[in-house]
C-alpha cells in the first residue's frame, strides 16, 4: 500500500510539474464592443489560443487565422464555436485559430444584413488585439448564420478568404457588368452543406442556392448528407471542410514583408532544408504566392527538395497552376515523389480542383500505364469522389471514369475492385435470397452518368447547341446566334453577354430566356434583380422548359411573392416532373 502511495504521489508531482509547460486552456470570453462613444457596436464572444503572442506580432509563424463562426437565430450567440472548436482540435490546429462570434443586432437573433458592418469591425478589434493574419480570415455559419457566412465572402472577399455554410443559403451577390470577377485568382471559395434531415424548406433553399452559385461561377463544393439534420456538428463535413479552409489563403491580401521574406529564402539555387519532410514556411504562406516557388522545385534535379515540395502540397492550397504543375510528378522516377504528389493530388480532387481531377481520370483509364500506376490513380480517384458518391455527385467525369473500369474486370481485376468499391454507395442494394447483391442504378450506370451530367451542367447545358449548330449545314437562325454569342462574351464583357442573350430571349428562343432570369437572379451582365429573374423564368417555363419552372417556384421563394394560382400550378408540375423538382421524396 505505500508503494502505492508513493506511485501515486511521484505521478502526481509529475503532472503537476508537467502542468506549467501545457499552454493554457481555451476559454470562451463574452464582453461588448464599442465605440468611442461608449456606444455599444455588437456583443461578442471570443475563443483565443492560450499561447497565443502579443497583438502587433508579424512573425508569420506566431499568428493567428481567424474564424468567424455564426449561429442559426434560435440557438445561442455562441453556438457554433463549439463544431469549429472540436474540429481543430482533431486536425492539431487549435492553437492556431482565433474563434468569434457575435449576438445579432435583431431582438429575435436572426443574423441579417444590419449585421454584416458589426461583424467587420469585431474582425478589425480582432486584428489590433491579437496577432491575426490577414489572409487567413473565415467564416463558418448554420442557418442564418450560414446565410451570413456566404455573404461575407462573396459580398467583402478583400476580407474572407472562405465561408463554410450549413442548412440555409443566400442571394445576394455583387453584380458583374463591365468587368467579370475573376473567379480563378481573386474570388473566395465556398463550402455548401446540406443535410437531407434537415426541414423541407431548407434543403429546398440550399440546393437553390448552390444554382445560383454555380450559375455565378463560384468555385464551391457542395455536400449532401442522408444522416445529417439541421445541425453543424457533423465530423466528416467540419473536418473535411476546415481543412480545406484553412489551407486558403485570401487571393485579393498580398503576402506580408516577413511572409515575403519567407519565400526568398527559396531564391537561392540550393533550397532550405525540410522540416518533417516538408516546406513549413511554403505552407505558411501558402495561395499562389508560394505556388510559384513550389512550381521551381517540382523541377529540382534533387529527388529530396521534389519530395518535400510535393510533401508540402499536402499541407496547403496554391492555386491552379501549382495544381496542375503538382500532378505531372505524379509520373517522377523517384516513387517517394510520386507517392506524395498522388496524396496531395487525390486531396485536390476531392476539393473540385480540375487538373487534379482531370489528372486522375487519365492516369487511371490510360492502358498504356502499368498495372500500380493505374491502380493508385484508380484508388485516389475513390478518395476524391468518397463524399460526392453518397451525397451529390458534382463532378460528373470522374464516376465516369470509375464506370469504364468496371469493365476490366477480366484483365485487370484490381481496377475492377477498387472502382466497384467507389461506386458502392450509388447501386441498389438487395439483402439475402438468389435475386440478392449490388446492382447497377436504374437504367444502366450511361442513363446515369447522363443524368448527374445534365444535372451539374445546369444552364449550361443550353449551350451544346452552340457546338452543334454548325453540323450538317445547320445555322440554328438569328435568335441561336445572338444566345451562342452571348456565350463567347460572358467571360469578357458580361454587360454585352447579356444584351446578346436579352435579344434572343425577346426573339422567343426559350433556352435564352431561362438563362436571362438566371443572369438576373445572379446579376451576371446585369444588375441582381429577382423580380426580373421571376418574369424571364415563368415565361419559360410557360413555354415548356421544366427547369424554367423550377427556377421561377426558387425566384419565388427567395425574392418576389408571384401568383399565387401560378405557383400553385407550377408545384403541381413540379410534383409531376421529379427530376426537376427540388423538394425530396418528389
């Protein structure tokens, strides 16, 4: 027994003393902010890491990102730093996050537009009263607040690098006349989560807003979840998307002195030495930026610095270019090289950047490659597709892919296996008795990869017309010219896309019209206008167009209140027309 008791104090002592080298715990502080005043501007709530430096501290490596994380108006104030909490301390970064959160300027704590100039002067007190880098500055929301997360980044991207937004959407955005936005280099990336427990009427509007985002040209992953309700703790979704966040960088913030000083240490001829087999300092500063330095030393001669700057992808996001330079080392000599780019590269994939994807796909399907080559590209394109198969399949080519593997069964069987596990989650699935086993989708898995195809081409789908018109002699007529040219116009002058588009639309070409309200639901070429969108959708939809109708009970929902017999006979074709209709279980 007094050994006992000896062990037992010499392991308390040691966790005492253990105790004064463990940094502070995390704590959620409550205070107002104000003005001078005295003037309160929002009541706030902020999460600092107890380690944290001196506001003022420019070292790169001692500063913090932020996440603004904003709550649904029934819950509290504060709620949602608890799933952003848990999440980064099951990805090792808490120590490098500052968490706030804001009470909403209505008495009934719904987020709203009076809350959007608060909430930035919170982030500038964050920025003088802790070390907060400025390129790393997100938001994270549920319901109203997902609402406002979206708002935030697409409506203030000099600011948010990111939003991450569940159960609820948004319509507003800025308007592109003159000049397109740069959706590549300067606009903020979205995360859109949908959990098909949630009410009807919020996955109705999430998966309008996910139109609309993808009609803008947003660069957004977007996520359904057959077990999730209307909740934001949810394991898969939080970590996969704050990882992904939290790799960003803001593309309109140029890096700082100190940050710049970090990627000059790479002018050299001879690169620094890794640390854990990788470029911190690279992933640091992380965005296009330090992509330039790794695009150098993917082309080393020296096998290490290849494999650290590959390694160093699996740490940070740097852009289409570094992307599409990342994957041609996915053929290296070294197999330490490859093997890291095809984790950094199937990591891409599952985060929709295209030449990773497309990477993978030929990689995978090229006959002439050996056996492991095809497999390990096989594999990876498993991972990147792993939430698109049980939710949204957003990226039609790459279950394309993995479709035409499944007929190699007899050469190649490993393909075979790999693909039928990735696709698992989409074929019918009957329990026990002869007529048991997983079966191909309804119609054959091409009527399938037709249908996600059509899907995900949204509006765009219009403008197959425009490769075809020229076969057989065919010119499609005025009206189809004036729509094709306005295509060819919209990443130039949107202003003149849409008067091209307009014309035809007035002409009576229906695809036309449909994609008129959608410029006017987006403000693509035009000023965002719903009530306009409505008008353009239902008369094409009286004309026939069954997306025309889906869009106009959506413009209806989110902007004007139209007619009440219109909509109520526009529901019941909805109702009639599954395929195009919004609403589950239709």
């Amino acid at each position: 027994m007094r050994a006992m008791d000896r062990s037992f104090r010499c392991l308390a002592t040691a966790l005492l003393v253990a105790g004064y080298y463990v940094p502070a715990l995390r704590a959620v502080q409550e205070n107002d902010l104000k003005d001078e005043t005295g003037r309160v501007i929002v009541h706030y709530f902020v999460e600092a890491p107890g380690n944290a430096a001196p506001a003022g501290t420019t070292d790169p490596s001692k500063q913090l990102g932020v996440i603004v994380c904003l709550q649904e108006h029934t819950e509290a104030p504060s709620a949602d730093i608890y799933p952003v909490r848990m999440s980064l301390k099951r990805l090792g970064l808490s120590d490098s996050y500052l968490l706030l959160a804001v009470k909403a300027q209505a008495a009934g704590g719904g987020l709203g537009a009076a809350d959007i100039e608060p909430i930035k002067k919170l982030v500038a007190w964050a920025q003088k009263t802790y070390p907060v880098n400025p390129r790393r500055i997100y938001a994270f929301g549920k319901g109203s607040g997902g609402s406002m997360a979206g708002q935030l980044a697409t409506l203030h991207s000099d600011l948010f690098a990111a939003s991450i937004s569940y159960s609820w959407g948004w319509t507003n955005m800025i308007s592109e006349l003159d000049q397109p936005i740069d959706m590549v280099n300067r606009a903020p990336e979205l995360y859109l989560v949908l959990g098909m427990r949630d009410f009807t009427h919020h996955i109705t509007t999430v998966r309008n807003t996910y139109e609309l985002l993808r009609a803008k040209g947003y660069h957004v992953i977007y996520r359904e979840f057959e077990e999730l309700g209307d909740r934001a703790y949810h394991h898969p979704s939080n970590d996969d998307a704050l990882l992904w966040a939290t790799r960003l960088r803001n593309k309109t913030i140029p890096p700082s002195a100190e940050e710049l000083n970090l990627l000059k240490a790479f002018g050299d001829s001879k690169a620094p030495a890794p640390v854990s087999g990788y470029y911190p300092s690279l992933a640091l500063v992380g965005g296009a930026p330090a992509g330039e330095v790794l695009q150098k030393l993917f082309q080393s001669s020296d096998a290490n610095v290849r494999l650290a700057a590959a390694e160093t992808c699996n740490h940070g996001i740097y852009g289409e270019a570094t992307t599409a330079a990342l994957t041609k080392l996915l053929g290296d000599p070294s197999p330490q090289v490859r093997n890291a780019a095809l984790r950094a590269t199937a990591s891409y994939a599952n985060w929709r950047y295209q030449p990773a994807q497309q990477a993978l796909i030929q990689r995978a399907t090229d006959k002439s490659l050996d056996l492991d080559a095809r497999l390990d590209a096989t594999d990876a394109l498993g991972q990147a597709v792993k939430l698109q198969a049980s939710g949204v399949p957003q990226d039609p080519p790459m279950f394309r892919a993995l479709v035409s593997l499944l007929s190699e069964r007899e050469k190649n069987e490993p393909l075979h296996a790999a693909a039928y596990i990735a696709l698992a989650p989409i074929r019918p699935y009957i329990i026990g008795g002869s007529g048991g086993g997983q079966f191909p989708p309804d119609g054959g898995w091409e009527k399938w990869l037709d249908k996600i195809t059509i899907e995900q081409q949204g509006d765009r789908i219009y403008y197959d017309v425009c490769r075809t018109r020229g076969s057989g002699g065919r010119t499609g007529g005025p009206s189809v010219d004036l729509f094709c040219a306005g295509e060819g116009l919209v990443s130039k002058n949107p202003a003149k896309a849409f008067q091209s588009t307009l014309q035809a639309a007035q002409a009576g070409y229906v695809p036309a019209q449909e994609v008129v309200g959608m410029m006017y639901a987006v403000g693509k070429g035009v000023q965002q206008d719903y009530h306009e969108a409505a008008k353009w959708f239902l008369t094409a939809a009286e004309a026939g167009n069954p997306r025309a109708a889906a869009n106009y009970m959506a413009a209806g929902r989110s902007g004007p209140r139209g007619d009440r017999e219109l909509s109520e006979r526009w529901a019941r074709f909805l109702a009639l027309h599954p395929e195009y209709s919004p609403v589950p279980g239709r």
